[in-house]
C-alpha cells in the first residue's frame, strides 16, 4: 500500500459519535447508485440502547466503529480496469454499500466512514482523539484495527512519519496529546509494547523475553503482562524510539496479498497516572461557581490505560500463498481472530458465557470489550472486488462490534502517598517551628538568669558594705546577721559529718563487692564449662540422630528394591532413583509417616545441618552432605538452603576435600539445585562451573562425573550464561567427560550439549551471537556425529537435537559437511522414531542453500 494515498484531500471536522443512528442497520436497496433507500426496502435496526448514548459526562459506553477504504494500488488499478466499482461510500450519511450485482447492494451504517482521501489526522480526531481524553479523564481506553491483511491498518495505527510528518498514525499523535496534557512535575507516562506470535507473548522491546505469563487478579478480574519491559516516556522522541525498536522486532513475512504481511498482534500498551485534587471535580460540576466549596480537598490518582491493537490481517489461505511456517502462522492469526470474533457474538446475544480464554488475545481484550473501557474500532477493507468475501466479512465484524456495550469506569483512587508528603511536610513545618521557640524561650530564660545573678551580686555588694561600717539605726540588724551566721555554721558541720559517714558506707561496700567478685568469676567458670558440654552433648545428639535416620533411609530403600525382585543395575538413573525415592517419601507420608529426611529436617533444623558440613569428623560430614543433598531433591526445600548459606558450603566441600563420597554426593546436591533457573545465576556468580570443571577433571568415578554432568547440563540451559560457561571451561569440561563411557554419563552430556545449541541458536537468531558455533570450535562436532545414532535412546534423542540446532545456521554448513553430520541429517529426516524432530531436520535441510547444492551434488534425494 503506497502511504503517500493516505495524503491527500483531508476531510474537515470533527466526528459526531451521539448522532442517532441504529447499531448495525442493515439497508437492502434495489439500485447500487442510488444514496436513499427506496419506499420498498427494509431497514432492521437494533434498540437504542444499544448505540451506547453519551453519558452526562460525554463519555460513550457502546463500541464505536469507522470503516476506512484504502485507495487502489497499481495492481488493481490494471487488474480491475474492467470491474465497476465494488464499495460505494456516502460519508455525509455515515453510509457504506457492498454492491452484489449489477441491480442489488448492500448498505450498511458506522459512526463514521472514512474515503480513500482521508488524512491521517482526521482518521485521528474521529476514531482515536475521543478515546485519548477519555483516559487522560482517568477511563481506560482501547483502539484497535481490524481488517484483510494489506488493507492498511499498521499504516492507519503505527506509521511513525518520519519522511512526511502528516503520515503519522494513531500511536505517535495519541502520545504526542498525553505529554502535552500532563504535568512531568506530578504525573507519569509508561509504554510496554508486546506481540502475540504463535499463541505466545514476546516483549518487542527486549526479544530475549519470548514467553510472557498474563496474570489475572483474583480480586478485580483484571489482566495484565507483568513481564514486560515497562519505560518511563519523558518526551516524543524518546518515544519514536521504542516505536522503531519495536518495529524492528515485528514478524513479518511476504505473501501474495502483502509484501511485509504482520504475523503477529502488536499490542501497545500506556499506562497514564495523574494526580488531581477532588475539589476540582467539584468545582466543575457546579458550572465554575467555588464560592459555597468548604469541604478541604482530597489528594486523588488516576491510574488509566490506553491499549492500541494492530491486529494481523485476516487471509485465505489460497489467496494470501503461505505454505510451510507462513502456513503455521497463518492458522494461528486465524484462530485468534475467530475466538475474537465469538467473542464479540457472544457479548452481543447477551450470553452467560463469553470465551474469552480461548486464546491470548481474547484474555487480553477483556477489558475492552464488555468491559470497563472506552473502545473505538477502525475497520479497514480494500477497494477490489476480488476479495468480496473478506470485505464482507469485515464489514459484519464490525457491525457485529458495533453492538458491544462496555460499562465504563473511572480508575481513580485516594493518594495516599501524597497526603502522606504532605502531612510529612506539615510536621517538618511544626518541628522547626517548635525548635524556633524553644529558642526563643531559652533566649528568655537565659536572660533572666543573667538579671538575677546582676541583682544577688548588688546584693551581696551592699551586705558587704553593711557590715563594715554599720549606721547607729542598724544595731539590731547586725545582730540578726550574726544569728543566721552562727546557724549558717552549724548546719555546715553537720553536713561535713553526713558527708564523711556517707563515705565509710560506700568504702565498706566497695570492699564487700571486691570480695564478692572472686565468687562471681568462679561461678561465671563453671557456667561456661557446663553450656560447653551441653553444646558438645547436643551435636553428638544430631549427629547421631542424622546417622540412625540416614540408615534407617538406606535400609528402607533396601528393602524396597529387595521386595521388587533386587536390583541389578550398579548405577542407576538420576531421574529413576530420585524418582523412587520421591514415591517412597510420598506412600509413607500416605500411611501417616513422615519420610526420613523430612523427619530430620524438622528435628534438627537446617541451621544445625548445615553446620556439620564443616565438622572435622570425615564420618559426620559425610551424613550432613548427603541429608543436604536429599533435601535439594525437593523443590520446597532448595530455596531455603540457598538462603541459609547451603549452596556456599556445597561448593566448599569441592574445593577443600578429596574425599570421592563427598564430592559426589555434593555434585549431585548442586546438580539439584541447578535445575532451578533462580540459583544457576549463583553457582555462577560463586565460581560453580569452575570448581565443577575441575571436578570432572580429577574424578573417575561414574556416578560422580554423571553428577557433575547433569549439573553442568543444568547451566547449559540458561540463555544468559552461555558466554559464560564457554569461558569459564564449562564446556571443554562436559566433553572431557565423555572418556567415562558410561552410558547414564553419555546422556547427561548430550543432553548439556542439547541444551547448549538450543540457546546458541537462539542467541543467533536474535543477533546476539555470530560465526561459528562454540561447540565446533571446542571440537564436539566429531564426537556428536559419532553417537547420533547410539544404541541408547536419550544419548541419541538429544544429539539428533543438537545436530538439528547447529545446522540451522549457515555458519556451521561447512563444517557439518566436512564432519560428516549432512549424511546424519538425512537419516534423522527419513528414521527418526520422533516426529517434532524429523521435521526439523526437514525443514533445516530445505533452508540451506549449502546442504542443497552438496545433496544436488551427491544426488541424494531426502
């Protein structure tokens, strides 16, 4: 589609949502030219209800549809030459009529009908503009296009214009009027931009997270994608940014109807939280008149959201050409849009149950249909006539749309972190406040003091002159001096001998006290000595304790295999053993029996355990690592031994010790711990794959390097430790131990190396890695291609995996055919007992031009 038809003749004025026109009418007209129904047809019209009139506050609560034709292309320029014209718009009546044949049409009406010459920024302000006020007012709102694939709805909702500023679409002029409306002061704008490619959620702006979880609110019933990238926008620029990235990161692909067909749902995502005081809400309710307001104002937030869908196109598949993955994808966008569109049938029959969970898109949209948001649909069809069927069915979709009432709500709450700010700055107020008083005060008392030590010293000066030369009237004065002298004297030396009686006390106490302190420091002795012994009676208790239950767990594990008939497998399974330990556990906790390790788990406490993993006694510390061990077998379990400081210790034993129980039974602890994704970050952050690596290195017992494998297995399957592991030695280490040859120690590497060329090749195809594959280059390909076809069935599943993997990239082509793995692609083709996998391999020998030219060359058919 040409953007530049999108630019001319713009249509003036604004859109009339509230104009009383029937839902969903539906005219029949005996003429296709003519613009009024004759007196003979039938209009069927839906209740008034249901045209969702505007509330008091102008906020419409019925679905609102326009339809937008595109303009022709050269294509149907020269293909339909000698077609009339297939659709017939009236605008000015809100009108579209679908022309049947040469003398009968159908005429259907929308809240708005856009013509081939529309601008951009009308198909804004009638479709999209009444629904960004909506959610800068605080109501969630959605726009959303629907339409044939190549009709134009990835240029109506996401053109950016860069090269001609009046191109651009829904997305970059809705954001362009939420920025100039907020204040960066006290609000806040955040975008999440996601796709729904074959049934899953991937993060447009960070691919690397390809399988997001929706998350419903018990509560609400709300949905939402957590697991997206969230990004504060500040200006329009910033914006235009994340819109390229993601974009950039859009499936698409080139079919017949469209050369950059959309594979996916593109849905954006922006989150608008303003502040605002109550009392101006009630100020405009009262027409602009505050005088009689005496209520204080409310802090209030407004958290509203603004949901823009860019559907994929509908197609048929004879029409559109996909085959192979386009086929797939196809199918897929299909499916989704039928459960859309029950949906939606299901809403407007007023049915008890609408399936929204029958796909993600439907969870997703919840809200926007039958919901609480304000929803604005554009329906976009093509001028030919070829396509008849499609533009029909897109019209009735959109009738259908029309019909949908959704409740609307306004998503405001009480503020109260900003009354909490602002009560803090009121206190920070009164505080300084107080302290200016208080020195004020202390300024005045301060002050006072000084006027009375000024007066006591007059004072004392006149008395002073008074009793050098007293006048002939102050005879009986100089009598009461001396009288109160004299008493003055007597309460001095009675003071002085109740000061020197208080003083023998405390000397005699002293001296007591000193006595007394050779009875207290014995005593203090003899309690340390005891709490001593009691420490050391304790931990001879657990571990005692830890070895009757451990060999109670092993006699009892005995006991079973006995009853089954022995067992003559000398190193059985991780996955069997782990497993029949768990339906031990599981039968006799049934019975009313907690298991062993469990028992011991809740008697000692995983403090106590733990720290026998550091006792000197090579007997305790075996038993300690091996309950640690059983105990990482339970998911419920690892967490609190990585917080405990479990982990660390593991690793500890690998590093200090030789002892080949220990090592083993800790590189399986770690094995366990490794298989959740949480703690392979640590083990690698704490040098884990190292001290694995030089594990492997020294041991040669099997079921110590089949621990240390799975371990490393484990790691293999983090995409964001493949760096990483390849250079730390994680790798070199996994294939070194391929000298064992035993066959439960086989299936732990290919399953590692399985691992590791899955997230390799999906480093690739993200652009993350280039060049050659790590596992050819540490010189793995030789011993892969020599055992792809091993008798045991797990070493082979996973290196016909593998082997799928690395030939997927061009890069690798020659040294697979060098190696001799192109003859294994073949056989994997045709005699894989797995069907996910031949067709891998299938699909991988159609897709390189090198496989076929060296298969054309060897003229094998495959």
């Amino acid at each position: 589609m040409a953007s530049s038809a999108y630019r001319n003749g713009a249509q003036r004025g604004s859109a009339k949502f509230d104009r009383p026109v029937a839902a969903g009418s539906h005219v029949k007209t005996a003429s296709f030219k003519s613009r009024v129904p004759p007196s003979g047809s039938t209009v069927r019209r839906s209740s008034p209800a249901s045209l969702g009139a505007r509330d008091g506050d102008g906020v419409p609560g019925r679905v609102r549809v326009a339809v937008r034709l595109r303009p022709r292309n050269a294509e149907e320029m020269v293909a339909d030459a000698d077609f009339a014209d297939f659709v017939e718009l009236q605008p000015e009546l809100k009108r579209l009529k679908l022309r049947k044949n040469n003398w009968d049409s159908d005429t259907y009406e929308f809240d708005e009908v856009l013509t081939e010459f529309a601008s951009q920024k009308r198909v804004y302000e009638v479709v999209a503009k009444p629904v960004v006020e909506s959610v800068l007012d605080g109501y969630n709102g959605t726009i959303m296009a629907y339409g044939q694939t190549g009709t134009g709805k990835t240029f109506t909702l996401g053109q950016l214009g860069e090269e001609d500023t009046s191109d651009r679409g829904i997305m970059v002029r809705s954001m362009e009027d939420i920025l100039a409306d907020i204040s960066p002061e006290t609000d806040s704008v955040t975008v999440s931009y996601v796709q729904i490619y074959m049934e899953t959620i991937q993060d447009l702006l960070n691919p690397a997270n390809d399988n997001i979880p929706i998350v419903e609110d018990p509560r609400t019933g709300d949905v939402s994608v957590p697991g997206a990238t969230l990004v504060e926008i500040r200006d329009q620029q910033s914006f235009l940014e994340l819109l390229r990235i993601g974009e950039a990161h859009r499936v698409a692909a080139n079919t017949k109807l469209n050369t950059e067909s959309s594979r996916s749902h593109a849905i954006l995502m922006v989150n608008v939280k303003r502040s605002v005081m109550e009392n101006e809400d009630i100020a405009s309710s009262e027409n602009g008149d505050t005088s009689h307001l005496t209520k204080p104002s409310k802090p209030l937030v407004r958290k509203s959201k603004l949901v823009v869908v860019d559907l994929a196109g509908s197609e048929r598949i004879h029409k559109s050409g996909s085959e192979g993955h386009t086929l797939e994808e196809a199918k897929s966008i299909n499916l989704s849009l039928s459960a859309l569109g029950k949906c939606i049938n299901a809403l407007t029959e007023n049915n008890s149950h609408v399936p929204f969970r029958d796909s993600k898109l439907t969870r997703l949209l919840r809200d926007s249909f039958g919901g609480t948001a304000r929803t604005s649909l554009i329906v976009t069809i093509g001028p030919s006539p070829r396509h008849r069927g499609e533009t029909s069915s897109t019209i009735l979709f959109g009738q259908r749309a029309m019909k949908v009432e959704n409740m609307l709500k306004l998503k405001e709450e009480f503020d109260y972190k900003s009354l909490s700010r602002k009560l803090e700055i009121q206190v920070d107020k009164l505080i300084a406040e107080n302290e200016r008083q208080q020195k004020v005060f202390e300024d005045e008392v301060e002050r006072i003091s000084l006027e009375a030590q000024a007066r006591v010293a007059e004072v004392e000066r006149n008395f002073a002159d008074a009793l050098e030369g007293p006048g002939p009237c102050s005879a009986n004065e100089l009598v009461e001096v001396k009288r109160l002298l004299e008493n003055e004297i007597s309460w001095r030396k009675k003071a002085e001998e109740e000061v020197e009686y208080l003083r023998s006390q405390v000397g005699k106490r002293v001296q007591a006290e000193a006595g007394g302190d050779v009875e207290i420091v014995k005593l203090r002795e003899v309690l340390e000595d005891e709490a001593k012994q009691k420490q050391k009676l304790e931990e001879e208790i657990v571990i005692l304790r830890s070895q009757l239950l451990q060999l109670n767990f092993e006699a009892d594990q005995m006991r079973r295999r006995l009853e089954h008939g022995g067992s003559g497998n000398v190193f059985p399974s991780q996955d069997s053993s782990m497993s029949h330990v768990r339906h031990s556990q599981l039968r006799d906790t049934a019975n009313g029996q907690k298991a062993p390790i469990a028992t011991l788990f809740e008697q000692v406490g995983l403090e106590k355990i733990l720290s026998l993993l550091e006792s000197d006694d090579a007997n305790v510390r075996i038993h300690a690592v091996k309950v640690v061990a059983n105990l990482a077998a339970e998911e419920a379990h690892q967490k609190s031994i990585v917080e405990a400081g479990g982990l660390t210790s593991l690793l500890m034993l690998l590093r200090r010790y030789e002892d080949e129980t220990v090592r083993r039974v800790a590189a399986g602890a770690i094995a366990n711990l490794a298989m959740n994704e949480a703690n392979q970050e640590l083990i690698m952050a704490e040098g884990g794959i190292t001290l694995l690596s030089m594990t492997a290195s020294d041991a040669e017992d099997p079921q110590t390097l089949r621990m240390v494998a799975g371990a490393i297995a484990n790691l293999c399957g983090n995409d964001k430790l493949l760096m990483k592991l390849r250079s730390q030695g994680g790798i070199k280490a996994l294939l070194g131990i391929v000298r064992c040859g035993h066959p439960d120690v086989l299936s732990q590497v290919a399953r590692g190396v399985a691992n590791f060329a899955k997230c390799e090749s999906r480093a690739t195809n993200q652009g993350i890695k280039s060049g050659r594959s790590f596992l050819i280059e540490d010189g793995s390909l030789a011993w892969i291609v020599q055992n792809t076809n091993n008798e045991a069935a797990p070493i082979r599943r996973h290196l016909e995996l593998a082997l799928c993997h690395l030939a997927q990239h061009e890069a690798n082509a020659q040294d697979l055919i060098r190696g001799g793995a192109l003859w294994e692609l073949v056989r994997i083709s045709r005699d894989c007992s797995r069907e996910d996998i031949r067709s891998l391999a299938r699909r991988t020998l159609n897709s390189s031009l090198t496989f076929k030219s060296e298969l054309r060359r060897l003229r094998i058919d495959y």
